[in-house]
C-alpha cells in the first residue's frame, strides 16, 4: 500500500522541521498553480529538478512517482490539442491539430511536474508521523491531524482484510470476470470490508479511551524551528512571491 521510501536520508531536506517543510510546500504549490505563463513555469520546474537533484533521493522511486503523473498528463496530450483551441497548425482529413491545445498541454505539464516535484522534496522527506506532528505544531485542528494519522496506519490493515477475504473466495474456486456473479461477489466481500472495519475501529477507540485519551494530540517529541528551517521556509516563500509577481507583470 503506501511504502514510505523516500524519508530516509541525511540531505538538507531530509533534516529539516516539518513545520517549515509543510509551509513551505504550501506556498510554492499555490504559486505554482497560479502561473499560466511559461517563463515563471520554466523557472519553477527548473527550481524543483535542482531540489530533486540536491534531496539525494532514490531515482527509481522518483521515476515511478513522476510516471503516475505524466501517465495522467498522457491522456491529454491525446485530447487537448485536437479539441482546443481555433488556431490549427496542422488538419489531416476531419483532425485539427492546433497549437493553443499543444501549448495549453505544455503548461499543464509543466505546472504537474514542477509542483509534484517540490512536495516530493518538501514532504516526502519526512515520515507520515512526522508531517502530522508539524501540522499539530503548526496549530491545525487535532481531528485532521488524527484523521491523516489513522488514514495512514489503518489503510494497510483493511488492504490486508481484503486480501485475505480475496484469497477465501480463490480457494473456493471464485475466478473474476464481467458478470454478475463476479459483481455480487465484490460486492459482498466489500461490504465484508466495511463491516469488519467498523468493528475494529470501535475496539481500537474503546482501547484508546481505556488508556486516557481525551481528544488531544500529544507528540511525543517536541522540536524547535532552527536558523536553516528558517531560511528555507522563507526562500521558498519568496520563490513564491516572485512566480505570482512576474505572472502578474507578465500578464499586465
């Protein structure tokens, strides 16, 4: 299921207070977002592979990473630049190849892969655990935090439910296919799923609650912002001011 592989590492990221990282991931996200133009996308994605190049992560799991988005961006690079668009560059018979859909696809992939790559950096270094501890330190409300916490830890074992329910029903000779047996049968096994999730999830909370837990959040260890955290809480943020002002002059 989710395979945390890329927090391990002594890099400059990797050493950095979550607080600053998430904050950081925040700003330049939504800059990036904001820019259409190609100057501050070219400058952005140039910035995200020189962070990916200075994390020292592990290419092959970056390959995969960037292979799921782009698998995405593929499908529109099949449609947009015969669908959008009024100027064509290019019509054999009924196609119209136009060159606003293929610059329109350009951007989009630029805008993907700059920003996929600056929250690898800045959150995939650090743990899960982790990422929730600096979004209760940076003053979130306790129940995303625990929501993301438990998303987290319990996802792998309602995979593992439905592994086991998959395999009973190999070993009594279920085979998959497009019919409605195959239908009935998923859909029994998932509701299976649901049943035996909310069971446990009630165990799990009367447990909690036999243990004292009141609602609260409590890391168990506490961190201080140092003078690199910092600075790179505040370059990144700066990175993003300066892509959302040379948009606006780009565009004025």
């Amino acid at each position: 299921m989710l395979q945390e592989t890329l927090h391990h590492g002594h890099s400059f990221f990797h050493r950095r207070d979550p607080r600053a990282k998430i904050l950081s991931a925040a700003a330049v996200a939504w800059a990036i977002a904001l820019c259409q133009s190609f100057p501050p996308l070219i400058l952005a994605t140039g910035g995200a592979a020189t962070a990916l190049f200075a994390a020292q992560l592990p290419w092959r799991d970056l390959a995969k990473r960037f292979a799921a988005v782009n698998l995405f961006l593929l499908f529109l690079w099949m449609v947009l630049p015969w669908t959008y668009g009024q100027e064509h560059i290019w019509a054999p018979h009924t196609w119209q190849l136009s060159s606003d859909g293929l610059l329109l696809c350009l951007a989009i992939t630029l805008k993907a892969n700059a920003i996929t790559g600056f929250l690898v950096v800045l959150l995939a270094t650090s743990s899960i655990p982790e990422i929730g501890r600096g979004l209760h330190q940076l003053r979130l409300p306790d129940k995303l935090v625990f929501l993301l916490l438990f998303t987290y830890r319990y996802i792998h074992v309602i995979a593992e439910e439905w592994q086991r329910l998959f395999r009973a029903a190999q070993l009594r000779g279920f085979s998959p296919g497009t019919n409605r047996r195959t239908y009935t049968t998923l859909g029994h096994m998932l509701s299976q799923v649901f049943v035996r999730s909310f069971d446990r999830s009630q165990r799990i909370y009367q447990a909690m609650l036999l243990r004292g837990f009141t609602g609260r959040f409590h890391p168990l260890t506490a961190s201080l912002m140092r003078p690199a955290d910092w600075i790179l809480a505040l370059s990144c943020i700066a990175l993003a001011g300066g892509l959302v002002g040379w948009e606006v002059l780009l565009r004025g």
